[in-house]
C-alpha cells in the first residue's frame, strides 16, 4: 500500500516572543533552528542527535526588534534589525545549553530597517548575502564569516515613482536549470525581476525577466525557479508558473486581508505552504493536483501566521519538518513545530 505523510504538531514554544514572530529559519541540514521578534528577541534552537526534538539554547537581545533571519551555514547566523543593522552570529556545536557558546559582531548596513536577506550558497561566489533596506538591495561579500564585509548596490529601480514607491516585499535565490543563481525582487508596486547573481566584482545588473504582477505582499520561489507562490490582499495566495499560462488560485481573500502573509515551497517543490489571519496553515499538492488543498494545520490560537519556513532532507523522506510562528502585535507569540508521520492508505 501507499504511505501517505500527514502533519502533526509535535512541539509547540509558549510564550516565547513578547511581540510577534517575525521570522523564523531553519539551516540547511536540519540541526539549527532560529526565531526572530519585534520584541528585539532572537531565539536559538538546537535540534538533539538522538531525536527530532528541538531545544531552546540560547536567547539573545538585540538593539531594536530584530525583522529578518537566515542560516548561511549550519551554526552561523545572520540578522536583520529595525535600526538597519545585520548581526553576524557564530553559534557553537554544544548539546548542553550551558556549553552553547555565542558569538555575536554587528554593524550599520542600511539607513533604513533591514527588512529580508537571501543567501547564495553556491561555493566561490564572490557575494554570499543580499539585504534590502526598503528600496535598496545590497550584496556582501567576506572571507571569513566574523571578519569585515565588504558590500555593493546592486538595485535601485528605476521606475519608481511618488504614486508608486519601490516597495521591496520579498528576497529569494534559487538555482535555475541552467544551474545559474538568479535572486529575485518582489516589490508592492512593480511585480518580480529576475536578476543574474552576480558571479564577479564589480556586480553587473543583469536582468533576467520581469513578471509585471501588482500588489505582491510577498513571495516564494520554487527550487528549480519553475514557478513562484505570491500573496495579494486583495486576491489571496497565487501560484504563478514561470513558463507562462494562467495562475493557479491556491486561496481566496482572507475577511479584513492583513497586508502581509507568508508561503513557502516545500518538499523539494512539490508542496505550498501558506500562512493564515486566522491561526491555520494550509498545505496545497504541487505535484499529482496541482492547487488541490491537502491538509489544513491549526496552531493552538487563531493568530495570524506571520513566518513560515520548511526542512525537507532528500535522504529522510519520512520526516519533514514545517515551522512556524504568530503575530499578535503587543502580545505574547509562539513558535510550533510540525513533524511528518507515515499513515497507510
């Protein structure tokens, strides 16, 4: 018979932020786990060798209220912060929370919030991280992680204008298949470019394409770029393919649309996964039926789903990881955990 994966909560973090989750990042073999808040909180988990369980290692402070978090490799971390700063954290390999050692270096990277990073991991790039600070999409490079980065301006849009400001919504980098990196900009006002990652210094601002779609809150790209998941307030959550055709509808607008909520492509880009103002999060197959709802999770509130992010190991297909967290301005928030367990058909 088949094996069908099904989800289950199988960990929930209590009160763990003051203010809504920000983000939340998980690095890419699984082992660390990270969330962020407004309430200037960043929350470092540690997952056990002898089980799926994560465990909460170390609590750090930041000056203002930490926006955005990625995992460049496993143990080290960067943030983004309201004040325009990124934290460059270097976490250490320890089972007991006591031997958990931080290392934290942090500096002014844009005169706005740092709002979204991506991370290139394609060995020898020349720049590993992109930030956006609202209008400006920065890359870095370094040649260790803890030494001085160096940075160049890789986008300001040109098209911008009073009416219709250049609003960034989203970052992503992802491999095409012709095995080029690609990091996309989704703004409010001006839809998706597609730009080359730079693989030389100086950057040039080479364009791939632009997908003019308008009012895009966020996005999420599939591994093989083949297609990218948008939220629009006014229309809900779209799957876009990328070789043209009409978008396939995933949800329809929620009552009084938040003007932000989070998807993510999961299972190697044969799942969707979207957020919710109403504490559920939905999961859609991307591979049989294509926009056809598969399981719907509740978090333990009927909070807004404000972060969203997936582990999927080709080598474990039998436990699949989603994440996610609430955003209650002002209030207490949580982080949940939800594994895969096999169910016979």
């Amino acid at each position: 018979m088949n094996e069908l994966l099904s989800y289950r909560r199988s960990q929930s973090f209590l009160s763990l932020h003051q203010d809504s989750v920000t983000a939340i990042s998980v690095s890419r073999d699984g082992r660390y786990l990270a969330s962020s808040g407004a309430d200037s909180q960043l929350v470092i988990f540690v997952r056990s060798q002898n089980s799926f369980d994560y465990e909460v290692k170390r609590r750090l402070r930041a000056r203002s209220a930490v926006l955005c978090l990625v995992w460049c490799e496993p143990g080290r971390l960067v943030a983004g912060t309201q004040n325009g700063e990124i934290l460059a954290i270097l976490v250490s390999d320890a089972e007991r929370s006591e031997d958990t050692k931080v290392k934290i270096e942090g500096f002014t990277a844009h005169d706005r919030p740092v709002e979204f990073l991506a991370y290139n991991s394609t060995p020898n790039a020349p720049f590993k991280l992109a930030s956006c600070g609202r209008d400006v999409v920065r890359l870095w490079s370094w040649d260790r992680f803890d030494s001085p980065w160096a940075s160049v301006d890789l986008i300001e849009l040109e098209s911008a204008s009073a009416e219709k400001p250049a609003i960034i919504t989203s970052l992503n980098v992802a491999t095409s298949r012709r095995a080029t990196s690609c990091l996309f900009v989704t703004y409010f006002h001006h839809g998706i470019i597609c730009y080359e990652w730079p693989v030389r210094n100086p950057a040039p601002r080479r364009v791939y394409w632009k997908l003019p779609i308008l009012n895009c809150a966020s996005c999420s790209v599939s591994p093989d770029t083949t297609f990218v998941v948008i939220y629009q307030p006014s229309r809900g959550f779209i799957c876009q393919r990328l070789d043209g055709g009409d978008p396939d509808v995933l949800s329809t607008p929620e009552d009084s649309p938040p003007i932000y909520l989070p998807s993510a492509v999961a299972h190697g880009g044969l799942m969707i996964v979207t957020g919710s103002n109403d504490g559920k999060v939905k999961l859609w197959d991307y591979d049989v039926r294509p926009g056809t709802r598969m399981q719907t999770l509740q978090a333990q509130d009927n909070s807004v789903i404000q972060a969203i992010t997936t582990y999927y190991s080709i080598e474990d297909r039998q436990n699949l990881f989603i994440f996610l967290g609430t955003g209650r301005h002002g209030s207490e928030n949580h982080v949940e955990i939800w594994r895969t367990t096999p169910q016979r058909a």
